[in-house]
C-alpha cells in the first residue's frame, strides 16, 4: 500500500452494511438504539443506493443521506461511505443501452439485479466519476464519515465484458503491451491453427469459438480485464481525493476472487478490507477462512486490515444455507482478528424484508433483537471493546505460501493434463497442513523478497517467470528451503511452456526436471513408499510424473502406477539451502512427513498441540497477544500463562478452553509456552 491509514474510530471497529433505505424512520431510530447496545461503532452505508441519491440522470437527492449521517453522527457511529457504483439505477440502462456488458456467449447482461455496466464504456466511466465527485463533494467534511468504500467486491458479479467498448479498450491495451501486431502474434503463438492476425481490427475478445480458444489470449484478457477494473477503482479514488482526505478502500475477497490480482489492488487502497463467507459443503470451512484471512493480510503487507463482511449466520446463495451454530459466529470474527484484522463487520445490520437476500442471516434477524443471533452480536461486541489493546498489534510468520493470480488464472485454462489438477484443491491441501502443524504463513509472489521465511512452499505455480524462478533459486542458494508441488515451473508469462521442458527453470534449486506427465484415471488411487526416517506407504492420487534427477535424492518413489518405481519425492541440497519437490498428489495426511522433513530442514519447530486448536499470535509493543481457537468438541488445553482479555481470567501456564470456546491471552513478548 502507498498510504496506509486507518479510519477515525476508537479501538477496534465492529458494525457492518446498513442500508436503512430499506426501512422506514422509526426503524432508523431503533437500529441506532440497538446500534449503541451492540457496541458498533462503524457502519457501511450506501452501497445500492445509486436510484435514491440520482433519481434521475443528473438530479440528485442527498436530503436522506443528510439525515442519516446527522442520525448516525448524533449516536456517536461513524459512516464508511460507499460510492454506489455496482447497482446503476434503471435510467443509466434505459439511457446508455450500449453501455451494457456483454457476456462471453454474446448475451446481453439487463438491469434488474445488480453488478456494474460495461467497465469500458465511456459513458459507465462518467456517470461513476460524477456520484462519486457529488458525494465527497456533499460529505468530505461530515463528522460522521471517518471511511470511503468505493463500488462493492469488484469483478463480481461482473467481471470480463465483451461488449464493443471493451473490445476497442482491449484493442488499445494490446497495443500498448505488445507495440505492434508482431509481438502479439509472437507472444500469443498464433502460428498454431493459423490464428495469426494481420490487422488490429481483426483481433478480438476471447469470446466464444468452436473448441478451445488461445489460452495466451485468454490470460491476457484476464489481465486486461483486473487492468480496467482497477481503472474504475482509481478513477473514484481520484474524484473522492478531489474534496476528502479519509482513507479510501473497496472490499476484496481474498481467496474467492477470481477476477482481481489482489497485490495490484493492494497498491491502490488506502487500508485493505476483505469479505468472507463460509463455503457450507466444506466440513472445515474454518480452514479456508484461516486462508483467506492470511491472504488478506499478506496482501495488505502485514498492515491491519478490516473485515468488511461476514455473516452472522446463514449465507443465502448457497445451494444448503447452513446456520452458524451458538458460539461459531464469534470463532470466525476473532480468527479475523488473530490473523490481523482490527475491525469486524457483517453483512449486513438489519435483514431485508423484500429483495433477493431476504434469507440472508443479519445482525438484527427477521426474529429481531430477542434472538440468539442478536444476543451474540452484543456479546461480541462487548468482547471487541475488551480487545481494543490488540488494535495494532502485527502477525509475525516464518513460512510463505507463494500464491499469485497470475497462475490460478493461467492453470484454471481448458485442456490441462487432468481435471483433477486445481489451483484451489491444491492451495487448501497444503496451507491446511500447515494450519494443522500451527506454522503460521504469510502468502507471497514468487518475485518477492523471501529470505525473511525459513520455508517457501509452492502448491500450485504453474506459471512461473523466468524472474521468480530465479529468485527463488537465489532463495534456495542463500539458505532458504524451498518446497514445490507438481504441475509448477512449467508456463512463462505467454502461457508457453518453458524452453528445458517443464521445470526447467527451478531444475537447480530443485535438482530435477520432469520428461513426461503420467496422470491417472478417474478414482484410481496408488501409494508412494516414504524411505526416509521410518519407511511408510503413504496414499496418493490424480497425478504421476516422469522425474529425471538432476542432482536430487529420492526421497519416496511410486510402488504402483504408470510411474511405479519412479521417484515420487525429491530432496536436494543447493549453496546453502534445500530444494523440496512432490511429484505426485498428496492429501493433508499424506504431506505430513513431507512437511515434517521440510521444517526439519528449515529449522521450524511446530508447536505440538491439541488437533483443531488453532492459535495465532499478534505481536504488539512488548507484549503479545495469543488468539487459541478450539474447534473440537471437547475442552483443549494450552501451556500458556497471561490474562485473557475475554474473561478476565488469569492463566498460569495450563489454560483450559472450552469446547467450541475462544481465548485471547495478553502476556509479555515471548514464544507460546
Ligand atoms: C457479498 C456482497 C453483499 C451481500 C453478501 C451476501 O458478496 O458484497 O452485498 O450480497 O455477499 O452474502
């Protein structure tokens, strides 16, 4: 980030979106009565409300939004103002037809919903510029408003646009990449099926064609698409900037993005702020929250960051709306908070009668303010006052994840060796190894400067430059240990394979390369015999390779398969440091020996603890903060002496938590036992 800065509030914040638009005056009254019971201090207001503050093109109406703010000042709340550019009102699409995006099938995208017109569209540009310059314009100077939240999750519900303007920006953009159509075609490969093209005109969106299109294409227009994105976000920045100086931010979502390059983004805000959502099929959905938190704070480079939204309880769009259970709202708010959030907000304050999120949990639920829910609210509330003295604090790690958007984007493509080979699949697998051996990681781009991690772990860098590969075989060299999963190194920025052959460029940090791809079928599983240590048979899937050593030792080899008797594990030393390489698909369970081997090597010592305690420490002046997360069903003990901030409670080395319960122990600086 450029310019970090946190919103005028005291403490830590905690509110969510309120959209009293919805609701008639006395409600209003209520909700900031109730407001001042639940301890929030900051709420979101806004974000739909383009209809109701520009009525018609050009006529605009703030006296409610006046009113609101003097109501929510007057209480002693402050406003993160959105600029309401996701939801255009029914006259911008009746007014401006041809601003509206087009779909990769060629379909029109109508009004009715909500997500933004076409990104480059000139008119789309202007009318967002315009709200936006009339808001700050209207309320720079308003107590009230101590945070701008331009436009809401950008890239969804609307992300890639086919329409005739972005097809004309998207010319302009390659023309400034590329400098003439020779590069293009080179940097595309077009020679292959004769795709080569002669005149700009003739190059078109990646929409779409009879079988699978150019992949180079298609990431490019990846790119292009995060790139016009970014643009919209900065524009609003800059008309914002015009009249206001409170820091500007837009809500992110970490690791369900799909459209936004998360470091660029990171760049242009003011204070990273995220949104996340439990994903109900998944069993250990806390895992991927942890993910997802660590993600955001890496991108916001260790910075405290705000939790933009969560949910109370249920979610509304999930094929099964699974409610949170008594206890579980809090345990993902202060896992937010253990990994570096320092304020924590729901979507949203009050539930919706009418609309589509009718079913969506709330703050204050259609049960009102006599519920659990409610009652849970307060009480969080009461626990985020008790740990304001965290606000600040930092998360300190000694493991990366390399995670780059560059990747998911290029090895999501069509026509890979295996569809059981995903980005996702693999990034869970590994960071929940880690999380299980409580090794708290930072994520990282291969580019970055890694030599403060003791281990690097690559899950899915499919996509690897020339540049990252040579910093993280410097990385290597200089100590580091480096551990890389199959189906990595194998692409270059062109999504062309590597010159060598696939991973030829990490073949000396790694001591490897790899001749041939052997995926198996569908279901078929095979086991790879662990020969370091105790000889094990661990399971493995989906995938086998054609090793060739380079200089590595074989750590595990295939016992079954089209690659039985082939390597499977690698381990090879390189300068000063160790190059790891797994060739095959291995579950949590089964990386655990790999991982073991690895912190060994790194010289990290996990803290052996309960399964499904989580615990994450923030670091403040001096003393520390030690968040524990029991998540089993039974008590979790913890060796660990300090005062917890939620209870009170004074610890003398032997801390009970219950069942489904949540710690958060202030104590001197020092390590957890
Ligand atoms: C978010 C969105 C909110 C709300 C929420 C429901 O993605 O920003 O406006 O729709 O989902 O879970």
């Amino acid at each position: 980030m450029t310019n970090f800065s946190w919103p005028q509030v005291d403490g830590l914040a905690y509110g969510g979106d309120y959209n009293p638009e919805q609701w008639p005056r006395e409600t209003w009254r209520e909700d900031v009565a109730l407001m001042r019971e639940a301890g929030v201090n900051l709420v979101s207001v806004g974000i739909f409300s383009w209809a109701m503050l520009e009525p018609r093109e050009g006529e605009y109406d703030f006296s409610w939004m006046d009113e609101l703010l003097d109501l929510l000042h007057e209480h002693g709340i402050a406003a993160d103002l959105a600029t309401p550019t996701v939801a255009p009102p029914a006259w911008f699409y009746a007014n401006h037809p041809d601003a509206r995006v087009i779909d990769k099938d060629g379909l029109v995208v109508g009004p009715g919903s909500r997500g933004m017109a076409s990104h480059s569209h000139p008119a789309y540009q202007e009318a967002c510029v315009r709200i936006s310059r009339r808001l700050a314009e209207r309320y720079a100077d308003h107590p009230a408003v101590v945070m701008w939240h331009v436009h809401n999750e950008y890239g969804v519900p609307v992300g890639e646009d086919y329409s005739p303007a972005a097809v004309a920006a998207w010319r302009e953009w390659l023309k400034a990449r590329y400098g003439s159509l020779d590069g293009l075609n080179q940097a595309w490969g077009t020679m292959f099926w004769g795709q080569v093209y002669g005149e700009w005109e003739h190059v078109g969106a990646p929409a779409k064609t009879a079988t699978t299109g150019n992949p180079a294409q298609q990431l490019d227009f990846m790119r292009f698409t995060d790139d016009q994105l970014r643009a919209c976000f900065s524009r609003e920045k800059a008309a914002i900037r015009e009249f206001a100086t409170q820091p500007v931010t837009t809500n992110f979502m970490a690791h369900q993005s799909w459209n936004c390059d998360l470091w660029k983004w990171a760049e242009l805000v003011d204070v990273v702020a995220d949104d996340h959502y439990l994903w109900a099929p998944d069993p250990e959905a806390h895992v991927a929250l942890a993910l997802s938190a660590d993600l955001t704070r890496s991108v916001a480079r260790g910075r405290p960051w705000i939790l933009m939204e969560h949910s109370t309880s249920a979610v509304n769009w999930q094929g099964r709306n699974v409610a949170k259970r008594p206890g579980e709202m809090r345990r993902n708010a202060l896992t937010h908070l253990g990994r570096g959030a320092d304020a924590i907000m729901f979507f949203q304050w009050r539930a919706s009668r009418s609309g589509a999120e009718k079913f969506h949990s709330a703050m204050v639920p259609h049960a009102g303010p006599r519920s659990r829910v409610f009652r849970e609210v307060v009480e969080l509330g009461g626990h985020l006052a008790d740990l304001a003295p965290v606000k600040g604090s930092e998360v300190r790690a000694e493991a990366a994840v390399l995670y780059d958007w560059e990747s998911l984007w290029a090895q999501d493509l069509e026509w890979r060796p295996s569809d059981d080979v995903q980005f996702r699949e693999r990034m869970r697998a590994f960071y929940e190894r880690l999380w299980r051996d409580n090794v708290t990681v930072d994520f990282a781009l291969p580019t970055h400067d890694l030599s403060a991690y003791k281990l690097v772990v690559a899950p899915a860098s499919y996509l690897l430059t020339k540049d990252g590969a040579e910093n993280l075989t410097r990385y290597v060299e200089g100590g580091g240990t480096l551990l890389v999963n199959f189906f990595s190194g194998i692409v270059d920025e062109n999504e062309a394979v590597h010159a060598g052959g696939f991973l030829a460029p990490l073949k000396d940090a790694l001591g490897v390369t790899v001749e041939e791809f052997l995926p198996l079928r569908e279901g078929e599983g095979a086991s790879v015999r662990w020969a370091r240590g105790e000889e094990t048979l661990l399971p493995a899937d989906v995938w086998q390779e054609d090793i060739q050593l380079h200089g590595a030792e074989v750590v595990a080899e295939h016992i079954s398969g089209p690659g039985a008797g082939k390597p499977a594990v690698t381990r090879h030393e390189r300068g000063a440091g160790v190059g790891w390489y797994v060739g095959t698909r291995l579950d949590v369970r089964s990386l655990a020996p790999v991982f073991e081997a690895a912190y060994a090597d790194a010289g990290i010592v996990p803290d052996r603890l309960p399964e499904d305690l989580e615990v994450v420490t923030r670091h403040g002046d001096g003393e520390d903060f030690v968040v524990a997360v029991n998540h089993a069903d039974a008590p979790a003990r913890l060796p660990l002496a300090g005062t917890d901030l939620l209870t009170g409670a004074v610890a003398d080395g032997d801390l009970e938590i219950p069942a489904g319960g949540v710690a958060v122990v202030r104590r001197p600086g020092g390590a957890i036992a």
